[in-house]
C-alpha cells in the first residue's frame, strides 16, 4: 500500500509555491454577463485538458421528500438533449479519445470531461447544451431509477460500515440536511420520477449557479472567450434564493450508537464530534483543527494515537483522526480505534478518551508538528502532478463557499498554525456535548464464536 | 485486495499509451554496475517517482510459508539498518518522501517519490529498507496481527470470497490457487528466519525492473540505481512453474447475506506475449472494458437497470491467464443478469463484431493513447510495466499501429477461439434467488 502520510492534508492542498501561493500565475478567473463563474489553470506539460462543471447544487439542498434526487439528476444528465440521443454526449466524449463522469456530494454536483486540449470547444457546447436542454422519458427515468437502487444496494446496503455511517450522520445532525444519506433513503429514491429530477433541474442548473474549471493546456484568454461563446447565451436562473439549510440547534448531550452486523469483521469505536468549517476569510480554526488530526491520528508510526496505542500499548490494530474541512455548513472531526482482538469496545473508547487527555496534558512535540509542515509545504510540490486533482480542489472549494483567494491562502495558514491554536481547537471542539459515539460490532455470540 | 485487482492494475499498465503526439523520450540508463532502468526526464516539477519490480513475487512463497512474502515486503518499512521503526517513519516524514511496499502473485514491487533537493537522503533511506530491513520481533508481531485482521475482514468480504473461490477452483495445484495473505495457520506460523528467507528469494538483481520518471538525469541515475540495488543477491529462487487452468463451466453460489449478489465470471484467457492479444484487447473493449459503452454495460445496466455497473477484463498473468468479469446485482436480479451475460458471450463467439463497433473502439482506444501520460509515478509504473512484460523500448511508437491493424475478421478469430459461453463459471456470493450451485441452465 503506497500512502504518504498526509494524504488527508494532501487531498485539499494541492496549490502551494513556496515562498507564497497567493501569487501563483497558474490560475485565473473570469465571471460571465449571466453570473457564471470559471476557473483557469494553466498546465502545459501534455496536451490534456480537463474540462469540468461544478453546479452550487448537492444532496442537502434537497425538497424534503426527495432525498437522493440531485445524485439521481446526475445519472439523468447522461441522458438526451433536445439535439442529442440518450448517451450520445458520452460517444461523442469517447470518439475522442476522452473519458467522462461526474459526482454528487452534500454541496455539489460536478461533470467533467478529460480530452485532448483542442477539443474542449466541442465538450463546451455539449455541456452548455445540457445546462439547460436535458430531455427525458418515463421510461429511462424509471430504468436509471433500478441503476440508482442498485448502487445503492451495492455501495450502502451491502456494507455494514456504510449502513452505520449513516445512521451516524442521522444522530449527529438533528436538523441540517447532512443527516440525509447522499444517495437518499431507500423508500424515497422508489418514489422519485421525472418531475421531480426536472424541477430540480430546472431551478438550479443555471449559469449563475454553475463554476466551469478549465484545468490543463490550454489559454486563459482563449477559455474565457469559448466559454464566454458556449455558456454565454444561456439565461440565468432569476431569483436563485440564497443556499440556506436548516440549521443544527445546539448540542446539549452525547449520542451514542450501536451498530450489529453479521458481516463486521473487526470491530471498531468512532467517535465524532460538530466541528466548524472553512470559512471564507476565516480559516484559521479549521487549519488548527487539520493540524490537530495529523497530530493525533494522521500517521500510524509518529502521531499520538498510532504511535501510544498501535505501536506502544499494542491495544490497537487502527487508529486514525480526520477532519473534513471543506464543507458549506458545519462539518465533524472524528476519531476512530480498531482494538486489537479480544479488546472490547468499551477499553477502545477508554483508549480513544485517554488520547485527548494526553495531547491536551502533555503538548504538541514541537519536532513532530514541524515534520507535518514539512509535508504540507511537499504536499504542493507533489500535487502539481496531477491536472484533475488540482481541478477538483478548486470546485470542491468554491461549491463549499470558499474562494480562489481562501484556497490560495491556505497552506500559509496551515503553516502559520502553532501549538496554541491546535490546543485551543481541541478544548473547543472535542466536548463530549457534541459528539456522536458509535460501536460497529457483530451480535455478541457470533463475536465469542470466533475468537 | 484481490487477485483481480491486482491483475487489473497490472492490465492497464500493459495498454497505457504514451504522450504519442509530444515527443516520447525513454532513456534506458545502465548504472556503473549493470542494473538498467528506464527513464523519462519532467523537469518541470521538483520531484522524482521510482517504481522497482521483482519479478516472482508471492509465487515464491516456500512451502508451508504461504503469506511469508506479504509479510516480509510489509515489515521493510518498518525498521531498517540503524533505525527502529520509528526512527525510520520521522527520517521519512521530515524528508517527506512516500515509499510504498507491495506484494502480488507475480511481483514485489517499491514505489518511491521524493523531492529533488532531498534526493540523496531519500535514496539511503530506500537502500536501508531494501537491503537492511530489520525485522524487529516487536514489528514483526504487530504486522502480523494487521494481516491477521485482513484476513479476518476478507471472510466477510464478497469480494474476496468470490475471487478466492474462483482461485482455488481454476488452480488448485499452484500458488495463484491460494491468497497470497496466507491463512491464520501459516501466518501465525512465520518466524523470523521465515521472513529473512523470503526476503533473500524475493529480491534479486535477476529479477529487478526499474522505471523512473521526474526531476533527475540519467547521469545521476546510474550511480543512485548501485547505491539501491547493486548490493543485493545477484539471483533467487527457482522460476516458478506454469499454472494449469482446472476449472470448468458452471456456477458456484456462496451463501452470503446481503440484499445483493456479487458475481465474479471467467474461463481461461490470452497471454500478453500471444499474437492475437491486440485482437483480444479490442473485442473486450467492446464487449464489456469500454466502461458506459461496453456491450455489457448498456444491456445490463443501460436497458435494464441490472446493476450499477459491470465490467469484463482480460488477465494475462506470468504463468496463466483468465479473461474475467464481475458485477453486482440485487438477489432477485441476478440470474436474468448472469443470463444476459452468456447470451452476450455467445453472440460475441458467433458473430463477432460490426465494422462500426470496430471503427469506435479504435477510434477511442487510439485517442485515449496520448491523453493517458498522467503524471510521473503513473509513468515510472509504466515504464516498469513494459519492462515486466518484455515490450520492447519503442513499444509506445508502434502501439497505436497494433490497434489499428486489428480486423474483423481478427476479431471473429479470436472471439471464436476465446469466447466459450458454456465454460463460463460464475461463482455467486449473496442469496441468489432460482440459482444453485451445479451446472448451468441450458442456454
């Protein structure tokens, strides 16, 4: 298995030039007449581009009812236009040599595109073309609606891990739409049909609600006039209401869960706690808090809970801390122990407890949180080697309410970050008030049975 | 991690194209002490990406020791020369390198990215851990409990037990026939001495592919590859024999309780070295690799809303090869779908395929060929890829030419001698409603 240890960190860091990013020349931006924004970064190596749209759109600006309805929308959009047959985009894609796909999250919905760079002229068109011209019939919505319960049998149903991570995220939230699966719950995903994917369609696919991403060999200039050809003419959704969810209440009291399945196999405490996100201009408690991860949990050699609870005491067989920063409303940093066999959760919980007790006791080594810098500052380098992660970390960012800006500015804040503010986070945000603990195990006697 | 993927992985490597339309500079560079790599020169980006195969791998598990190799090749990050594990994990985290140590059927293989201004101390780190891991007792102990976990998670993964059932099954007397993990019994039963013995036969000079791509000139890769490997064991353990396919049409079902089935299917494949293999490339591609436009995805997936997706793959090993596909439907689905399979299969067999089927996967798969060159250590595993399968240096310039030339009538020829719809087995792991295991229904 070939991981660097700060994978985590690497995944939303990919821009970082050494003295200072904010002046990185690779990257630029336009917004057209109608409101739709793009994102340029030159990359010249090979002559690729990847072509990407990112609608400010997901799972948890979803009717209720309909849950699942924007992931369903993007198996939709594979379908016909009012020139295009069902699937022809995709042929098109492929009669080019290219690949195509796209994704749903809680705060967006992307399709892409990667193709020789001469050809983004024609993704453009097709993409513009669907923006606004998807056709569909019963019966294709009725067929990708078997697909999408299918992928949702195999990726949720099946999997036991999946199934309590949902129920987790049901717990942790009260009120905010992230307490709802992405795919959906089952019993609403058999009950959406056309009207639903067109209404969803049709008030939030628009230019103004869309960041086109350009990422590859390819002119800035040259982009922005394509685009401003392709997507230009399409009007805009008027009176786009401003992304507000319902919002979580205060915590007051820890939750708890157990989750039993014939099918763990080891079994595992988590713990999560409610933690605040990025924040445009104000990323400097989410900073504290990716570093308080790497800190605890990021390698399983050198950090806290690796190093006491695998490597000393033996009493772990995993261990790990994550925190998802990037995130349009609050989001959770968590803490996960896998016990060595024979263990029970309860001591795992113990275990995961006394770890924060100890950073909070004993301080950051200041040897170890300068290595982590070490790798944020590398993680630029290494992230420059890849054209669609470096596309992606700038969706993901501007779809969570970040800006160009906020993304350029980070790894500085994340190197700015001592141990004051890692501690100070950690009082702050690991309270048992706001957590969610949960157990992933297998009936007792089918536990006993194999041990 | 299966077998399946792996093979996948190495599948992939074999077709990847190269930057066609830039021009492809691969150096072979020859080190001071005769170990050759391949090399693409990316200045562009301050950093360098190995990737080093033996060739033998898993397969030279001793007798007994099954697992010994996996566990070896996981232990050498975890202690080498002067440092105890975590002595080795701070050296590495402060110069922020990533090694990787993995272990297949056919290979081990280290992969390595480090930066440019830290090249040298990268380097020694690398040569401690090949040459000079330590296999402390403690290391030892903890690993083997993780694997031991692994194997406790793969008993209850459909995944793995479908490919392990279909393993056994094809090759009852050959390593491939077993996981290359090993079982609780043999890992536990590993000694030091054990992993000193895998370490000696897995890793030789004989055996060693090297590709590299990045930030580093041929003139201080040939130095640096004596430094990593020139102190290693000149050659190992015998070769490893040819495996031979034992198993027959038919269907396996393993209970397994989930409200789908995963279905796992193959007969025996094409080798890499065989002369139609390009022929074999293009018919899979149309039948079930080319991803949403495949055969089998639009009729499956597409039409009838089977699965959310399924897949056929050739996979040519060292010493056998299957051509296999798998997918994932509810219980109540599953043998309409593992029907369509075959009726697929068999009008592939029958008719072959049509000129604009042949005209569009060419058309692809020669297209994708530039846009695939995607970084340095996907281009180092390349790189080592064509090395592993004896693909001769200007492989990329005459790869686009192979495809092109293959015909229908090619097609028709090797579908007819490939496709066999009835030696199809399908091992099914789920509940799957009207199938047993036995002989499949006439069809």
């Amino acid at each position: 298995m070939f991981t660097r240890p700060i994978a985590t960190l690497a995944a939303c860091l990919t821009l970082w030039s050494a003295p200072s990013l904010a002046e990185d020349d690779t990257v630029t931006t336009f917004t057209l007449p109608n409101g739709m924004k793009g994102v340029v970064i030159e990359d010249n190596r090979a002559p690729v581009a990847v072509h990407m749209v990112w609608y400010n759109v997901g799972a948890a600006d979803e009717p209720p009812g309909k849950s699942g309805i924007a992931h369903f929308l993007e198996h939709l959009m594979f379908k016909g236009t009012e020139t295009l047959e069902p699937g022809e985009f995709g042929r098109i894609v492929q009669a080019q040599g290219g690949s195509d796909n796209a994704f749903t999250s809680f705060d967006y919905t992307g399709y892409f595109q990667r193709v020789a760079a001469d050809r983004l002229d024609l993704m453009m068109q097709h993409e513009a073309d669907r923006m606004r011209n998807l056709v569909l019939t019963t019966q294709e919505v009725l067929t990708e609606r078997d697909v999408v319960l299918e992928e949702r049998a195999q990726r949720t149903d099946s999997n036991p891990g999946g199934l309590f991570g949902e129920q987790r995220a049901a717990l942790q939230y009260l009120n905010h739409p992230y307490r709802i699966p992405i795919i959906g719950w089952r019993h609403e995903i058999e009950t959406l049909g056309l009207e639903d994917a067109l209404d969803f369609y049709e008030e939030f696919y628009a230019p103004n609600n869309a960041t086109l991403i350009v990422a590859g060999d390819v002119d800035p200039a040259e982009v922005e006039a394509l685009a401003l050809e392709h997507y230009g003419p399409i009007a805009p959704t008027e009176g786009l209401a401003p992304r507000t969810r319902p919002a979580e209440p205060p915590q007051i009291a820890p939750r708890r869960i157990t989750f039993e399945d014939e099918r763990v196999s080891n079994p595992y405490v988590i713990r999560t706690y409610l933690a605040p996100e990025r924040d445009p201009g104000a990323q400097e408690d989410a900073a504290a808090l990716e570093m308080l991860s790497q800190v605890l949990g990021g390698s399983s050699a050198t950090s806290i809970m690796g190093r006491t609870l695998e490597q000393e005491e033996g009493v772990a067989l995993y261990t790990s801390a994550f925190y998802s920063g990037t995130s349009y409303d609050d989001t959770t940093f968590g803490l996960i122990v896998i016990p060595t066999p024979g263990r029970t959760l309860e001591e795992a919980e113990a275990d995961l407890d006394r770890m924060i007790v100890k950073v909070l006791e004993d301080g950051i080594d200041e040897a170890q949180l300068e290595r982590i810098k070490v790798q944020v500052r590398a993680s630029e380098i290494y992230g420059r080697d890849s054209l669609q992660g470096r596309a992606r970390t700038y969706g993901v960012a501007l779809t969570s309410g970040l800006t160009v800006q906020d993304v350029q500015d980070w790894p500085d804040i994340l190197d700015a970050v001592t141990e004051d503010d890692i501690l100070r986070v950690a009082r702050e945000v690991l309270t048992l008030e706001t957590s969610v603990t949960g157990y992933l195990t297998r009936p007792e006697a089918d536990v006993e049975a194999t041990q | 991690m299966t077998f399946m993927l792996r093979a996948l992985t190495i599948m992939g490597l074999s077709l990847l194209p190269f930057r066609a339309v830039a021009a492809v500079e691969i150096q072979e560079v020859t080190s001071p002490e005769g170990i050759t790599a391949w090399l693409v020169e990316e200045p562009s980006i301050p950093f360098v990406a190995m990737d080093i195969r033996f060739r033998g791998g898993a397969n030279l598990d001793l007798p007994g020791k099954r697992g010994a190799t996996n566990l070896m090749m996981s232990l050498l990050e975890e202690g080498a020369g002067d440092k105890d594990n975590l002595a080795f994990a701070k050296a590495t985290e402060a110069l922020a390198a990533g090694y990787g140590f993995d272990a297949s059927n056919d290979s081990v293989s280290i992969e390595a990215e480090f930066l440019t201004d830290f090249t040298d101390d990268s380097v020694a780190l690398l040569r401690n851990a090949i040459l000079t891991p330590r296999f402390d007792q403690a290391a030892i102990d903890r690993v083997r409990d993780q694997v031991l976990a692994v194997i406790e998670q793969d008993r209850r993964d459909p995944e793995f037990l479908a490919s392990s059932t279909m393993a056994a099954l094809a090759f009852p007397d050959h390593p491939y026939g077993t996981p290359l993990e090993g079982t609780p019994e043999t890992v536990s039963g590993l000694t030091r001495d054990d992993l000193i013995a895998a370490h000696r036969n897995a890793l030789t000079r004989d055996r060693v592919h090297v590709g590299v791509t990045g930030d580093i000139s041929a003139e201080e890769l040939g130095p640096l590859l004596d430094t990593l490997l020139g102190d290693l064991p000149a050659s190992g353990a015998p070769e490893v024999p040819e495996a031979t396919y034992a198993l027959e049409g038919g269907l396996t079902v393993i209970d397994f309780p989930s409200p789908q089935s995963y279905v796992l299917f193959g007969h025996e494949g094409i080798m890499r070295d065989d002369e139609d293999f390009f022929a074999a490339y293009v018919m899979n591609h149309i039948l079930g690799g080319g991803g949403f436009a495949s055969q089998l995805m639009t009729e499956v997936r597409e039409k009838r809303g089977l699965t959310y997706g399924i897949g056929s793959f050739l996979v040519p090993r060292d010493h056998a090869a299957q051509y296999m596909g798998q997918f994932s439907s509810s219980n109540d689905k599953t043998a309409e779908a593992i029907a369509i399979v075959r009726q697929l299969w068999s009008e592939m067999a029958r008719s072959g395929v049509s000129a604009e089927d042949l005209d569009a996967a060419k058309t692809y798969l020669t297209g994708a060929y530039p846009l695939r060159f995607d970084g340095n250590s996907r281009i180092a595993g390349i790189l080592t890829g064509m090395q592993m399968q004896d693909l001769p240096i200007d492989y990329i310039a005459t790869r686009n030419d192979n495809v092109n030339a293959v015909t229908n009538e090619d097609i028709m020829a090797i579908a007819t001698r490939l496709l066999d719809a009835q030696a199809l087995h399908f091992v099914v792991v789920g509940q799957p409603e009207d199938l047993s295991t036995g002989a499949l229904p006439e069809g």
